[in-house]
C-alpha cells in the first residue's frame, strides 16, 4: 500500500483532535445538565427542644453545573478551543494546545473531587438556598456517582486532545490553508500563451483582467483565468 501525502495524514490528526475535543466539551456539559446530587433533612424536622423553632425541611435536587461550577464554563472553553485550533497556527495554536490542556486537567479534577467528597458541596448550596445551615439538622447527601466519572472522562478527553495540539500541531495546516493564492511567478500551475499562473494571480491582485488581449483589452481566445 503507498505511503500517504504528509498533508493529507496531517489534516487527519487535526480533524481527529478537533473531534476529540467536541466530544470530550459536549460529554461535559451534557451532563452537568443532570442531577448529581440529593440533599434531604431526613425527616428531622422539628427541633428536639419544645418551645424553639421549627427547624428548617430540606429536599433539594443539585445539578452538575450547580455542584461544580467550574464544569460548564471548561466545557464551553474545550469547544471554543477546538475552533481555536482550526483558526490558527504555529506559536498560537500551541498556545491554545496548552490552555486547553490546563482547561481539561481541570475539569476532570473537579468533577472526581466531588465524586469522592460529595458532601463539600452542601454549605455552598445551603447558602445559595438562603438556609442557615444551623437549622437543617440530620441533613443527608445521595450522589449519583455516573454523572461527575463522565465529567471527568470529558475533562480526560480534553487533555488528551490539548496535549496532542502541544506536541504535534506545527505539522498540521491552518483552515483555509489549501485556498492561499500562490506566491511569485515561480508558482507551478497550467500556462496560457506564455502567461506564467503566478503573473496572472498578479494581474488579478492588481486589479486586472489577465485573460484581456494587451491590445484590444478583450478577453483573448483560449484564454482561462487560473482555477
């Protein structure tokens, strides 16, 4: 089997890590739009010495993007980053590799922290709930584990494809890179009556009709402006 043109493997790997980002940035917030967590007072209700307050009754659904805010906004930056790295090239799109490395790392780290310590999340909704949480006695927290491991595998996702950006992306093309007009009359193409394909990109930059008979100023016969 013959070997592959470099620039055709170099669109793939690009293509790949772009897809690879989307995915990784869509997984996230996609699931930060689900419950993560339960926060019930159990039943306890009434405060144990006569006389005082009622206590205060909890049952409180916590989504994803309200136990971690720092989900949605990662997820958001991964998308946009995977724009950024169709928009650029060289130094910059380095740049971008490495910021949405950073962007991942911290998503996936989040989003494990609250699987293994989901009860670090409940002064913070206590507070956003306007409750004092003095007068929430016995409340309990159920977490559905799934949803911040699939967080945190979109934020994996998103390493992988910055680290890949860093590594490799000064071989892979910037968008739009294969409709540049060539450059000098040294240019290769298809000539039509001694006019080489770089004098007519030039003639066309200047303004003129490269095709125009010098005399006349018609289009001379058999004459094609270069593809």
């Amino acid at each position: 089997m013959a070997a592959q043109p470099k620039d055709v493997v170099s669109r793939r790997e690009l293509g790949a890590v772009v897809g690879v980002l989307v995915a990784g940035g869509t997984l996230a917030l996609v699931v930060a739009q689900a419950t993560w967590l339960h926060l019930d007072s159990r039943g306890s209700h009434i405060s144990a010495t006569l006389g005082t307050d009622f206590a205060t009754v909890v049952s409180l659904d916590v989504k994803g993007s309200d136990a971690v805010p720092l989900v949605v906004p990662l997820a958001v930056l991964a998308l946009a980053g995977a724009v950024g790295l169709l928009a650029t090239r060289g130094l910059p799109r380095r740049v971008v590799g490495a910021l949405l490395g950073l962007a991942g790392l911290g998503l996936a780290v989040s989003s494990i922290a609250l699987a293994v310590h989901p009860t670090s999340v409940i002064p913070d909704e206590l507070r956003r709930q306007s409750l004092d949480a003095s007068r929430v006695p016995g409340l309990g927290t159920s977490a559905s584990w799934w949803w911040p491991v699939l967080a945190a595998l979109g934020g994996l996702l998103v390493v992988t494809g910055g680290s890949l950006a860093l590594l490799h992306s000064a071989r892979w093309p910037a968008m739009g890179a294969r409709f540049d007009a060539p450059v000098g009359a040294s240019a290769a193409g298809p000539a039509a009556e001694g006019l080489e394909y770089g004098d007519a990109w030039s003639a066309l930059d200047r303004g003129e009709d490269p095709t125009a008979d010098e005399q006349t100023g018609a289009p001379g016969p058999g004459r094609d402006l270069p593809e």
